[in-house]
C-alpha cells in the first residue's frame, strides 16, 4: 500500500523532471542531424554498450526546404506541418530507429518545434520534406491544418510584427521570433494540434521532448500542451511514466524571462553553465578553476534538479542562439576535452553530450560566414550516411565527440559513480583542482601552465587504477597511464602541461 501510493506520487508529480533513461544511464548525446537508420545502428552497436542513456534527435516533423542559402541546419526549426518525413528519414524508420533504440536501453528525446512555423518569407508551393503544400504569406498549412487564424499577429504588439525588444515580456511571447510565424498557443485547437503530434510520438515510444524556444512561449501555454499528454508507451516504460520535458529557455541573466518561469512544466537548458565553463578553461576574464569549487546553484545556476547541461549545442557551436565566443567546441578539441571531463564528473545537473558535423568555418569581422552550412550531404541533398572508420572514429564529416575516448570513458564515469556526493576538493589556488564523487570516482586537472606533481586524498579504495583519459582498462591492463592509491586514500598524480589531455580520472570499475 506505502509503495503504490509513493510509484502514485511519484508517476504523477515528477515525471517531467525525471529524464526516464535506465538506471546507471546518466547522459544522453545530442546526434545533430544524424539520419535515423544511422542513430539506430549507432544505439546498438556504441551508445547502449557504452552506457549513453538516450539521444536527442534533430526535429523529425516536416520542414520547409530552403535553397537560399542551401538546404542550411535551421531549416529543420521550420515547421510545415507534423509528418514525420525530414531529411533524417521517413516515418517507418523514425519507427524502426525508436523500436531499435528502446530495444537495447537507449531512449529517444524529440526536439520539438512547436512555438512557430515556417518564416513569413518562406513563399508558397510544396518546396517541405514531405511535399507538402503551404502558403506562409497567408499562413496557410493545410497538412495540419493551421490557417491565418492560428497565428498571434493580432495579438504582438512590436512595429514590425517581430520580436524587437528582449526586455518586453509579451513582445517575446507574442511576436515572431526571426520572422517565425507564431503560433496561437493561447488557442485549444493549436494546444490541440500539437499535443496530436506530440501524442504520436509518445506512441511510437519517444522518452521525452526538448521544447524548442520555450521562451517564446508563455510557461502556460506550454503546460496546457503537456497537461493533454499521454504517459509513454508501456512497451518500453513502467506505467505511469511521464514524458521528460526539458525547455529551451536562453537566460544568461539581464532579461526579465528567466528559466525558473518554467519550472511548472519540466527541467530548463542552463545556458549560463557552458557561457562560465569555457570563459574559467580558457581562464579568460581572470578566472580559475579554483573558482569551480561551489560550482552548480553557487555560480547563480538553477537548481541541479531542474537543469539540463552541456559545453556546447548545436546552435551556439557556431556563434547562434547565446553564443559568445567562451563556447568551447570540438573546433578547441584540448581545452573541449577538459570541460566536458569536469561537466561529467561533476554532479550538477542532467548532462547533454554533443555530436557535431565538421563545416567550412570562416570568419569575416570576426563572424563565421559559414555558420548556416547543413549536414554533410551529397548533391542530390540527401544527408551522407555516418561511416564508421577502423579506430572507431567517424567518417564523411562526422565529428562523434561522443566517440572520443576521453568523453565516452567520462559517460561511464558519470554513470560509475551516479548518486555519490561530491567529495575531497582540492586545488592550487589557481588552476590546478581535483575532486571525487564518495568513494567511487576521482578527477584532477592541471590547466596551469606549469607541470604538476602532487599529493592527493582521493578517497577511494587501495589499488592501482587505470587513467580513463590518456587510456582505459582492457584485459585487465591499463593502456594509459597507471594511478596507485595507497591505504589511506593518498595517490600522487603527475601531469606535465606538454601532455595531450591535461587531466587524469580513475573509478572503481578501471581498478586493476
Ligand atoms: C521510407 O524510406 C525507406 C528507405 O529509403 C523506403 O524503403 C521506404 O519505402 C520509405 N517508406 C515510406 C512509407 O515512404
Ligand atoms: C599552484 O599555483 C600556485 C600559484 O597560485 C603556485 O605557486 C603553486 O606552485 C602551484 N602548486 C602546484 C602544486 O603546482
């Protein structure tokens, strides 16, 4: 009876914060416009025996196709309609890639667009993924249907009919972001409509969604939308269960929306997290990881509990959405390494790892003019299959961070020592630091620019550890560096500033 009525409670009034991966599954991996025959095999073949817990997928709904500039990554932010046929690929493999996934522990999160549709200048025909007719000038969108009635323009007040002015709340919510036809989410039959689509890919056995441009929308519209949910397909998930819900909401302070408008409905991405990492590991405004002890609510972040995080994503890699040149990227690979190794072990917030395209970046002024560049594709605009070369990095483009060993190995340390507290800080008073989670994990990085050797209390048990960043454990031998810790907890680590990754981490499950 105490059990049922707590699984009750629980089912009802957590299941949006709760990010329904498997038990010891404590991160998902952001595969940026991957097709879905690829992310299949990849949830089979890498991310389930690797320990990833699910993968956020680029949006899946029909979008408008656009030839100036060619065929770019945002295109997919603009909706036609809620088919589900992009250039990531039809409905039947959307189907085959979530059964596939579910199937080997690996859950898949939505990236819902659904605060807008496709830009005021985007024309008409049936130039989608679909082939769908629309009309944005009238705001025309049979394949929904939406007509002009579904859209705010009566209700924005700016001079232009776009967002102008980021300090007027309903301007935000209420006018079209980057021309964006806005949708009247204040009406049932648009609450309506997306909760179908939404609905469906519940059924098919989606985990949870991340609602694109949250901010955009008032926290009560999007509610009225997640109160019309079903709970996820019991195939796969214990009943009851609620779809994850992570909210889109850029707020790096300074502006009156702020991420905790939208707790009522789910966790919010902390963009402030990836803006502070990258300004401490480039030690840019005079910080240093020494700083990084009270990382978490200390810097001013929301709640662990409600956070989602990330070094990157796919917008401000390339200077969109809350860029800001301390985003570090792949294209800083050391320096990225280090960040994502610190966002890993540290147990803050629910983690995002992202998988990158590789595009020609160039800067002009200071500006990459190639931020729109679209997914490797071939000439017919098709997305160029993910290869898979023997070192097990990836071909035709695709960057696989999440392949990297130094970030896939962190992926199982999160996951070793998920739900041990955070334990036996130590730095140098400027950018040497250390830290353990219990008696399960521990990390130490030397960011100064003077080698290291130190000793340390790790807290874990006696034993010779494999370091999971220049190496890991295989055949029960380390193919890294070694890592003896005495009795009393006591281990002396070395790291020169010459060295390829500047950080060493050991856990319980690399123990010789
Ligand atoms: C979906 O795509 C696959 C692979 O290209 C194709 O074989 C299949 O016929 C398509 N299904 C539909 C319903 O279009
Ligand atoms: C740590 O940094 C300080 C400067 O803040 C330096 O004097 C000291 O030698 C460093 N400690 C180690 C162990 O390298």
């Amino acid at each position: 009876m105490g059990v049922y009525f707590l699984l009750l409670f629980v089912g009802l009034c957590w299941g949006q914060y709760n990010p329904n991966t498997l038990p010891k599954r404590t991160s998902i991996v952001h595969l940026f416009e991957w097709r879905w025959q690829d992310i299949a095999l990849e949830c089979e073949r890498y991310l389930a025996p690797n320990g990833f817990g699910g993968v956020q997928i680029s949006p899946p709904n029909e979008n408008v196709i656009i030839t100036d500039p060619q065929q770019p990554w945002w295109e997919r932010y603009q909706p036609v309609s809620y088919k589900l046929c992009t250039r990531s690929g039809n409905e039947t493999e959307f189907i085959d890639m979530v059964t596939r996934c579910n199937n080997v522990g690996v859950h898949i999160y939505v990236d819902a667009v659904i605060n807008h549709m496709c830009g005021a200048n985007a024309g008409a025909g049936d130039h989608a993924t679909c082939g769908s007719y629309f009309n944005a000038k009238t705001e025309d969108f049979p394949a929904v249907p939406y007509s002009g009635w579904d859209f705010n323009d009566h209700k924005c007040k700016s001079r232009s009919g776009n967002i102008e002015d980021y300090h007027d709340i309903s301007q935000v919510r209420d006018c079209r972001l980057v021309s964006l036809l806005d949708l009247a989410l204040g009406k049932d039959y648009v609450r309506s409509r997306i909760a179908e689509y939404l609905n469906h890919l519940i059924d098919i056995g989606v985990a949870g969604f991340r609602i694109d441009a949250a901010k955009h929308m008032w926290p009560e519209d999007v509610k009225a939308i997640l109160d019309k949910l079903k709970d996820l397909n019991a195939r796969w998930f214990p009943a009851g269960t609620k779809p994850f819900i992570y909210q889109e909401v850029i707020d790096l302070g300074g502006e009156p929306i702020k991420g905790s408008d939208y707790f009522g409905n789910g966790r919010v991405t902390e963009f402030k997290y990836g803006a502070k990492l990258g300004t401490v590991i480039r030690k840019w405004n005079g910080e240093k990881m020494a700083y990084l002890k009270n990382w978490g609510e200390g810097w001013g972040f929301v709640p662990s509990d409600r956070a989602l995080v990330f070094v990157d994503n796919h917008d401000n890699q390339r200077g969109h959405g809350a860029g800001g040149s301390s985003i570090l990227t792949f294209w800083d690979s050391r320096l990225y390494k280090m960040a994502s190794g610190f966002m890993l072990a540290h147990p803050y917030g629910f983690t995002r790892v992202m998988s990158s395209f590789r595009w020609p970046r160039y800067f002009e002024n200071g500006r990459d003019i190639n931020d729109w560049v679209g997914p490797p594709s071939n000439a017919d605009g098709s997305i160029k299959p993910v290869t898979i070369n023997a070192d097990t990095t990836c071909g035709n483009d695709w960057v696989c961070e999440h392949r990297w060993r130094q970030i896939k190995n962190m992926v199982i340390f999160r996951n070793v020592v998920d739900g041990e507290p955070f334990s036996n800080w130590w730095d140098n008073g400027s950018n040497q630091v250390a830290f353990g989670r219990g008696n399960k994990g521990f990390i130490i990085f030397n960011n100064d620019d003077w080698n290291m050797n130190v000793y340390v209390q790790t807290g874990l048990p006696a034993g010779t550890y494999c370091d999971v960043i220049s190496g890991q454990k295989e055949n029960n031998k380390c193919t890294g560096k070694q890592v003896f810790v005495s009795g009393d907890g006591m281990a002396n680590f070395q790291i020169n500033t010459d060295v390829e990754d500047p950080f060493i981490a050991i856990h319980v499950e690399a123990k010789l």
